[in-house]
C-alpha cells in the first residue's frame, strides 16, 4: 500500500511541477477550457502569444507529466487535456489538505 501512495504522490508531485510555470498553467487551463476536442498547436499559440519553439518545450513538459495528451492529425498536432490526470491531481491535494496531522508522526516521509 505504501508503494501505491509514493508513487500516487509522485505524480502530484510532477503534475504540480508542470503546473509551477505561469505558461504552462495558461496552456493546461486552455486545454481544460477546449474541452474533450482539444486545440491544434497553432491555435495555442495564437491565443497565448507563445513563440512556437517555447511552446514546444511547455507542451513537452506538460505531456510528460501526463496532464495533456498530443495526437497527429496530418500535418496538425492536437492537445487534449487528460481529465483523468487532472482529476487525480485535484482529487489528491483536496484529500491532502483535509486529512488532519494527527498521524503525521507515524508516516515515515
């Protein structure tokens, strides 16, 4: 169970990472925005205001932490945001901020 929890923590811990950048954050919450059809790159890009090349690397950062996903579609690229991903974040810092620090010494960190 405790390896469950390290590793559940782990990907908080990343998704929140990806999150810590002002553009990266602009970019998931346009995506959340865009719905289950996501946006193509370039869409993204002229909403944001974000050269292609940073965007690239924001984009990058984001999928490796497994918030948005990128499909090829032709010569188009389209990015959804994994609402499960997102999900699993939200569903993990409402549970950590509420669950009390009466155990917290027994926890190993």
């Amino acid at each position: 169970m405790g390896n469950r929890n390290n590793e559940r923590e782990q990907r908080a811990a990343d998704a929140l990472a990806a999150l810590g950048n002002r553009t990266r954050l602009r970019v998931s919450s346009f995506l959340v925005r865009a719905g289950r059809e996501g946006a193509n790159v370039g869409a993204i890009q002229r909403v944001l205001g974000t050269p292609a090349t940073t965007l690239a690397h924001h984009l990058s950062t984001l999928a490796q932490a497994g918030l948005i996903d990128q499909e090829r579609r032709g010569r188009e690229v389209i990015c959804t945001a994994n609402f499960k991903a997102v999900n699993d974040v939200l569903s993990y810092v409402k549970a950590e901020c509420c669950a009390g620090v009466a155990n917290a010494g027994t926890e190993a960190a």
